[in-house]
C-alpha cells in the first residue's frame, strides 16, 4: 500500500513546489518593480504635498531616490526645500504670510524601519530611524500682525486627516548649519544668529491623540540632546559680538552648558571709546564654563524661558572699562543697576541659587588730565547669588535677590562682601557692604596716581568695614577705617616731560597738618566716615560704590568727620 502512495506525495510535493516558486519568482519581479513604482509615485507624491501643504510657498527637489521596500529603507540625495519668492509676495499681500521661512539643504536624508504594513493597514507611520546628514538651515522670522490673532493648529491635528499617528524612534541631524534671521526688532538691520556644527538626537517621538496631554513628552519627543559649536548671536550692539564655544543640552537629565562664553568688544580699550567718538563704558565679559541643572526644559524649549535650580559659573572675568579723554555726553545711567537691568530683560528667568567661582572683577577708567589709567580689581571672586530672576510670580514670593561673595582686592586684602538686591523696588533700592583686612595701601598707587594725582608713600590697612544703601538717585554710606603709618605725596604732570612730579611743599603740610596718619589715634576713638552722595545721571553701579567708599574714607582720613557729600563732576 505505502509503496502505491508513494508518487502520489511526489506529485502533491511537486505541486507545493511549483506555487511556492511561482510565488518566489513573482516575489522578485514585485520587488524589482515596486521600488520603481513607489519611487514614481512617492517622487510624485512628495512634491505635490509640500506644494499643497504650504499653499505653494515652498518646493522640493533632490537628486536622487532610492527604496528597499522589503526592508523599509529608503535614501535621498541633494535635497534642497526653497522658498517661493513670488508666492510669499503675494501671502503678504492677502494677509496670509506666515511668521517663518525656511530654507533647507541636506546632502542626504536616511529612513529605515519603515513599516508599510502599519501604513497600509492601520494608517499610522512607523519609522525606527532618521538620519539628516550634514544638512544647512535657515529660519527668517517675519512676525505678520494678523497672524497674532490666528489660533494656530496642533501636530495631530494637522496630520489627522491623512494620518492616525506618527511615531519616529529616532531622528538624527548630524553637523547642522543653522542660522536664524529676526526681522522682529522695528527700525534696526535684521539680527542673524549662527550655530555651526550642531548635532541633534531625539528619541521616542509620537504624535497621536493623546501625545498632546503626555507631561513625560518635551516637544512630542521622550529625550532631545544637542550639541553645537562655534555659536555667535547678535549682542543687540554693533559695537560689540555674543560667541560661545560650545552648547549642550539634555531635557533626560534637565541640563543645559555653554562653554567659553565671550561678550566681546569689536575694538581694543584705546580705540573703543576713539571710534564712537564719546566717553562709555567698555564691558568685556567672558566666562569659561556655565552650566545650569535641573533646568524646566518645557519653559526653556517651548516659551524661550531659562528656569534652573542651579547655575554654576566658572572662570569668569567682568572688565569694565571708560575712557574720559572723551567728551563726555549726557548719558543717563538710571534705571540701569544690575537688577533693574535684568527686570527690564525680555528674557524671563528664574535661578534658586547661582554658584560663582574663580571669577575676575575690574573697574577701570583712564584720567583727562594725566592721561593715565588705574584700575580696581577683585580675583579669585567666589559665592552664591540667591532668588536671581525677573519672573514676576517669583519676586511676588521673594522680592529680594542676595549676594554672598568672597574676594581678594589688588590682590592684597581678603574681602567678604554682599549685596541685597530688592527687586520689587520702584526706585532701584540696594544694600551692599564688606570687610576686609591686611592690606598694604601702596598697592593703590597705581589707582590714586592717575585719577587722583596722589601717592601713597606708606600706610597698612588692618580692617575696612562698610556698608551701603542706594535708590537710583543717592547713596548712603557708613565706612570704619582702621589703618597705620598713612603718608601721602601729592603729584603734578609735568608740562615739558608729561611725567607725575612730586609736589614737595604741599605734600608736607598734606602729611603734617591735615592727614591723620592712624586711625584710632592713640586713646582716642576711631574716626568713622559717614555720607549722603547724591548720583549723577552717568554714574554707573560700579562707579557710585567706588565714589561712596572714596568719600567715607576721604573724611576719615583728613579729620573731617560726618558731612552731608555731594556728588562731583567727577570722581576725584
């Protein structure tokens, strides 16, 4: 019997085997001819949706496509999307521009994973990655009136007629050159920002129904990293260029770094003030590494908001600088303390606590009159900036910013200082104050020679204790001074050398007449210098601390006592 049935499972193998390689042959020629047909029809289909999508602002073009359909791979090359100048003419005519324009190039564009099965059968677009390499972008931002009015859609519900979901596992644009136009700010050139080199992963990114309502999503996505190099955006100043090295962020670990940040002046100190032709004051800022920590991602990415709990800077420097060989012009410096200044920013943020560190401190200016410069400074700056924000909410909670900072002055005295900076104050309101000790008063010579025409011969600080109060219009001051063995030489240019002559006669009645040379003076109790200093207009922050405590201790020093001191032409 078994050997009878024998050919008949041959015939029924035979059979199975014919179907199967008819399927398999029928298989391969699909596959040779699907591609072609997709490539067709998605070429097709893909120009003729950006056109419709932008209502004919934008098209796209490219050198090449290619397809693997049984693996859901697909390639493109020398794709290039461009703005329609005519069209947008005509938008901006109907009222029906947007508030950007983008131009994109990128040398290729990768997609793999993609599942057609979910495409054709559920409606929904699945894709495990893609992958942007080397792509150049600009963004112009227009902002149009009428479109404030305009409620703008969702992703989801943009994509809803064609689509159920969108759901990408990974994007990749791998060293992106962005720039960003802003025709926003009225009456000036547009201000261009550069970012160079900018790499960017997101992951996990799904738009669906319910995408919108998930908390643990920043910009539909479970984590977005970027890092960037060679950044320069405008200062809002021509005077001046805002450049960072480096820029990294991360919304999983809530962190944000810049690295070699540098608010730099376009000309040196003797040709800046030269090229505006007037007296200002010079500001180079530059910080090696700041970086922000759990930082509110969805307020910084989505609302341009910097909230962190913590912000800690490192290597820093704060030079300021004034040339007063210049005309001096009715420049008002009111309304422009540190803190006043943040408020009035356009940037909201909001730091629980700032850490300083290894940071430098100068105030210089260079005198008329000897045509020589002296310079205050403060190294090895460090502390803690406490409430640091302009967000109204906060200052309702805690209206005063404080400062806490240690220091070394010209690299002599240790000097502790703070600062509490009432943010809620109409009138710019302050307290600041400081102690320091052991600090040899030669190392001043430099300062006192070129904008006080003085020399300090010998003289000791063993202790300097102040404390200010200021509004926008005068400041106060308390300052005790305890020193030794003051002598002081007054100086004089020179007309035929331009060189500081000693002045003999009156530096000796200067020393035994009128200065005190210690202070306390035998039994006696310690002179204290107390004033009322009324701000001019062009008096920086750092300048009316400097003149307060140069009054104060002008009066311990000279004998004079309590006065009411008003404000001079100049700091003298």
């Amino acid at each position: 019997m078994p050997e009878r049935s024998a050919p008949r499972y041959i015939k029924i193998f035979f059979w199975f085997a014919g179907i199967a390689g008819s399927l398999l042959l029928l298989a391969f020629l699909v596959s040779l001819w699907l591609p072609t047909y997709f490539k067709n029809e998605l070429d097709a289909a893909l120009k003729k949706s950006v056109v419709d999508a932008s209502d004919g602002l934008y098209k796209i073009d490219y050198q090449s496509i290619n397809i693997n359909i049984p693996l859901g791979n697909a390639e493109v090359k020398g794709v290039n999307l461009t703005t329609d100048s005519t069209r947008y003419e005509y938008l901006l005519k109907n009222n029906t521009a947007p508030n950007h324009r983008f131009l994109l190039r990128a040398e290729t564009i990768r997609l793999s994973g993609v599942s057609l099965m979910r495409l054709f059968f559920l409606n929904s677009l699945s894709i495990q990655e893609i992958l942007i390499d080397r792509p150049v972008a600009e963004i112009v931002h227009d902002p149009q009136s009428y479109n404030e009015k305009k409620q703008s859609q969702t992703p989801y519900q943009l994509i809803s007629k064609v689509l159920k979901s969108i759901r990408i596992d990974k994007i990749s644009l791998n060293n992106v050159d962005f720039t960003y136009v802003n025709h926003s700010v009225e009456s000036q050139k547009p201000q261009k920002s550069y970012l160079k080199k900018v790499f960017l992963d997101v992951s996990d990114f799904l738009i669906n129904e319910d995408s919108e309502q998930d908390s643990s999503r920043i910009f539909y996505s479970q984590n977005i990293t970027l890092e960037a190099e060679g950044l320069e955006l405008p200062s809002g100043n021509a005077m001046y260029v805002f450049r960072m090295a480096q820029l990294s962020l991360s919304t999983h670990d809530s962190t944000l770094q810049v690295k070699n940040v540098h608010y730099q002046p376009l000309f040196s100190k003797a040709d800046f003030s030269k090229k505006l032709g007037r007296a200002v004051d010079r500001l180079d800022l530059e910080f090696k590494n700041i970086k922000a920590t759990q930082v509110d991602m969805k307020r910084f990415l989505a609302d341009r908001q910097l909230f962190a709990r913590n912000l800690y800077i490192d290597a820093g420097l704060m030079d300021i600088y004034k040339d007063k060989r210049y005309t001096q012009i009715d420049n008002s410096k009111m309304g422009k303390y540190p803190h006043q200044i943040l408020l009035k920013s356009k940037l909201r943020v909001g730091f629980d606590k700032v850490h300083l560190k290894s940071t430098r401190v100068r105030y210089g200016e260079m005198n008329e009159k000897t045509n020589r410069s002296g310079a205050v400074f403060f190294d090895g700056t460090q502390g803690t900036i406490t409430n640091l924000t302009n967000d109204p909410e906060w200052i309702r909670r805690n209206g005063h910013c404080k400062v806490q900072v240690s220091t070394r002055f010209m690299n002599q005295g240790s000097l502790a200082t703070y600062f509490d900076f009432d943010l809620a104050s109409p009138r710019g309101a302050f307290r600041c104050g400081g102690v320091m000790k052991d600090f040899e008063m030669t190392h001043l010579n430099e300062v006192t020679e070129a904008l006080a025409l003085a020399s300090i011969r010998s003289g000791k600080v063993s202790r300097l204790e102040f404390s200010v109060q200021a509004t926008d219009t005068q400041s106060s001051i308390k300052t005790e001074l305890h020193y030794d063995d003051l002598e002081v030489d007054i100086l004089k240019m020179d007309k035929d050398s331009d060189d500081l002559k000693k002045r003999s006669l009156l530096s000796r009645i200067l020393n035994n007449v009128i200065i005190n040379e210690n202070n306390p003076r035998g039994n006696r109790p310690a002179r204290v210098g107390e004033a009322v200093i009324e701000r001019a207009a062009d008096e920086s922050f750092f300048n009316l601390i400097w003149h307060s405590l140069f009054v104060s201790i002008k009066q311990i020093t000279i004998g004079r006592g309590r006065q009411q001191a008003k404000r001079e032409k100049r700091a003298s």
